[in-house]
C-alpha cells in the first residue's frame, strides 16, 4: 500500500533530482522573483516564467508567499516539481527567516535540503538607534551563530539581503559583513542587492563595499532606481525599469565577473509601472503589459551581462 508518507518522499527524492542545475551548467541562473506573481499560482508562475525567458524561479517560503512556512513540507515539493517540469530550475528561494528561532526555521531548511536545493535569502535585522551599535552588532552576530549552526546541520547556505534605507541592519555593508565574514559562506553569506546598495552609496561607496562583500556572496538581486521627491515633497527612491535609472549595471556585473562568482541572480521588478505585482499583492494592469515589461527587463540583463562576458 503506497501511504501518503510513502508518495510525499518519493515526490520530494524526484524534485531532488531537479532541484538545481548539474554543477558547471548554468552558473549564474536569472531566476524570476514569486513575490510578482503571487496573483496566480504556482503552475501558471511556472508557465509565464518560462515563457517570459527566466532559467529559474526564486520561490517565495514565507507569509504570504506561495509556499506557507507552516505547509513546507507538503507544498514545497509539489511546487518544486510544477517548476521543473516546466523545464525550470529552484536554485534558492525566499524564506521568511530572521533567526534560528523563526517559526517553522528548521522544517524550511529539512525540506529545502530534502530537495536538494541549497540557498535560501535570509534577513531582518534592526538598527535600534536607542542601543549602542556595538552591542547590537554582537547580539546578530550570536543569533547569526546560532542560525549557522542550524544551517550547517541540515547543509544550507542562508544569503543575508541588503536592504537600503533608516533602520535596515546591512544598508551600510560593513555591518553584515562584519558579521558574515567570522563563517564560512558556504553556511552564512550574503544577498548582494546592487539597487539598494547604489541608494546608500550611490556616487561610488557602492563600488567599494560591493567588491568587498562579494567573496561573502552567493546570491545577487538586480533592480533600478533615481531619486524624486515624493508626494510629501520628500526626496526617495523611485524604483524604474532596469537601465533607466542610476545603477551602473554593467560596472557592476563587471566586478561580479572578477570576483569569480556564481549563483542565482534574482531580477526584481518593484517600480509602479508593473502595477500592484510589483509588491505582490496582485494583478492590476494589462497581463500583457505585464509580460512586456518582464521581458524587456530580463533583455535587459542578458545584454549587460553578455557585455562583460557573463
């Protein structure tokens, strides 16, 4: 008698199979984030993607994403194998983990790990501007241990995203760097998002702090931006289609190049244009738009990264 137990793992040992590209093959995957497709499911996710031209897919693990946290074990296969069969590759996802103690931590990484799928982006961290920095930074360093030592038991690689703006721990670079250079990456690494490191150091502390944290990188995220006052009259970040803004793309990639990297670059689309997707809420332009703007995007990104050889 197959039992549901039985049929669930032998799903999850068939994703396994799948779950990233033979080493060698594809190094730099362009995965397309889930959060701007949470409108539909994960079948036609897996569909558009493939026909928009992505190699993979960055699913999103977390509240509100297309796999709950607390239904990981039984969804993330199924949703794994929709993806594959689409002829695309899950080398990462998005999960909802701050710390080791987040909720349902250790079945994400049990079932990430389960199907074969190694990086997952992790964050959250929290400038508290009434304690002293240096004993905050040394209280995430003991919660970066701890999630170190959980990763490290199920053979995971969490990537810390760099968020810009007041308040997010890693705006500046040196701070998570100086907590993720005391492990090794292959456990505890960074998510190198080049829009919000152009926000914080726009006119060239960018190119420093980026050439410095990319040895600690295993996973880069891609959008564009420029300043504008907003409706308050306050100057802010406008996130734009990729190459109409002030991120230096294929200055970038160039140092991206010479850092030897590999590994998942995830092709964000947060600006207005793309309607409420670009928060993932929902569909609220033309499906056609919709997948004009993805593609021109996504060429936009193969010819910066065919520029430097990429």
């Amino acid at each position: 008698m197959i039992t549901r137990r039985t049929a669930l793992a032998g799903l999850a040992g068939s994703a396994a199979a799948l779950a990233s590209p033979p080493n060698g093959a594809n190094p730099l995957p362009i995965c397309a984030f889930s959060k701007h497709f949470q409108w539909t499911d994960v079948k036609e996710t897996a569909a558009l993607c493939k026909e928009i031209g992505y190699d993979g897919v960055d699913l999103t693990v977390r509240a509100g994403g297309h796999v709950l946290p607390e239904r990981v074990a039984d969804d993330l296969p199924r949703a794994v194998e929709t993806i594959h069969k689409a002829g695309l590759s899950t080398p990462m996802v998005t999960a909802g983990i701050v710390d080791a103690t987040s909720p349902h931590a250790e079945a994400i990484l049990k079932t990430l790990a389960s199907l074969n799928i190694k990086r997952y982006r992790w964050g959250g961290f929290r400038w508290d501007e009434k304690k002293a920095p240096e004993a905050q930074l040394k209280a995430y360093y003991e919660k970066t241990k701890d999630l170190d030592a959980l990763n490290r038991a199920h053979g995971m690689c969490a990537m810390y995203h760099t968020h810009s703006g007041p308040g997010q721990f890693g705006n500046a670079f040196w701070d998570i760097f100086t907590v993720t250079r005391e492990f090794k990456p292959e456990s505890i690494s960074i998510n190198l998002d080049i829009g919000h490191a152009t926000v914080e150091g726009g006119y060239g502390a960018w190119m420093s702090t980026s050439r410095m944290i990319l040895p600690y990188t295993r996973g880069i995220a891609v959008k564009d931006f420029y300043w504008e006052k907003n409706a308050k009259g306050v100057w802010a970040p406008r996130w734009c289609s990729l190459g109409k803004g002030m991120v230096n793309l294929t200055r970038f990639l160039g140092y991206v190049k010479e850092a030897g990297f590999t590994g998942p670059v995830q092709l964000h689309m947060e600006y207005p244009e793309v309607g409420d997707a670009h928060a993932g809420k929902g569909m609220t332009i033309e499906r056609s738009e919709f997948l004009r703007l993805m593609k021109s995007d996504l060429a936009t990104l193969r010819a910066a990264m065919k520029t430097v050889g990429l």
